[in-house]
C-alpha cells in the first residue's frame, strides 16, 4: 500500500526533463518545466502568440511583437538561426530585448523542449 501511495504521490508533481546544455560535451541539467511551458510544449505550436513562450510576459511579449517577433514560430525561427544553442539565444533575447536573466533562460529551454518534441 505505501508503494502505491508513493507512486501517486510522484505522478503528482511536475515532470522533470533532462535537457542537454553544453554543445561540445554531455553536459546536462535537471529542468522543473513551469504550467506554462508544459501547456506549450503539449501540442503543435500552430499560431500561438509570442506570450505562450514560457519566460514571455506581457511587457517582453511588446518589446519582440514591436520588432516583428509577435507569434511564437517566428521567434522559434530566430531561436533555429542560431542553431537551437541556448547560450546564443538567451545573450540575442538579453541584449536586443532588455530580458532578464531568467526570462532569457525560461524561452530557450522551453523552445529547445518544443524542438525535442515536434523536430
């Protein structure tokens, strides 16, 4: 009965992915994935807007819909450009869009999840 407990209790919680870090070496993280990029990574990314990108709130979500990057596939475009290295991506986001740190980190990995899932 405690095992069965047990089980229940872990289906409970959020999925943990695995997600390579490093190019060059097998390097990898342990990444908790918020509601909101599980609801991303969940179904085909069709015609999402920019917001549905975990790490994308409102504020950022005007800064990229301003320069062109309004639905989340033309942001997965740029994120494809920069051959899925989260590293590059994150410092474009940071550097051209003002992100956080964590903002930056969130929509990469949650793009590079999609990626794994859908490509």
């Amino acid at each position: 009965m405690q095992h069965l407990n047990l089980f229940w209790e872990l289906a409970s919680l959020p999925p943990i992915t695995w997600i390579p870090m490093g190019r060059e070496t097998n390097e990898q993280t342990m990444v908790m994935r918020s509601q909101k990029c599980q609801n991303f990574v969940s179904e085909p990314m069709g015609n999402k807007p920019i917001t549905a990108v975990d790490g994308i709130d409102e504020e950022l979500g005007a800064k990229l819909a301003a320069k062109g990057f309004d639905k989340a596939y033309i942001l997965l475009g740029q994120f494809l450009l920069l051959k899925k290295e989260c590293a590059a991506f994150q410092n474009w986001l940071k550097s051209s869009f003002d992100a956080s740190s964590s903002e930056a980190e969130q929509s990469a990995l949650c793009l590079l999840e999609w990626c794994y899932a859908f490509l």
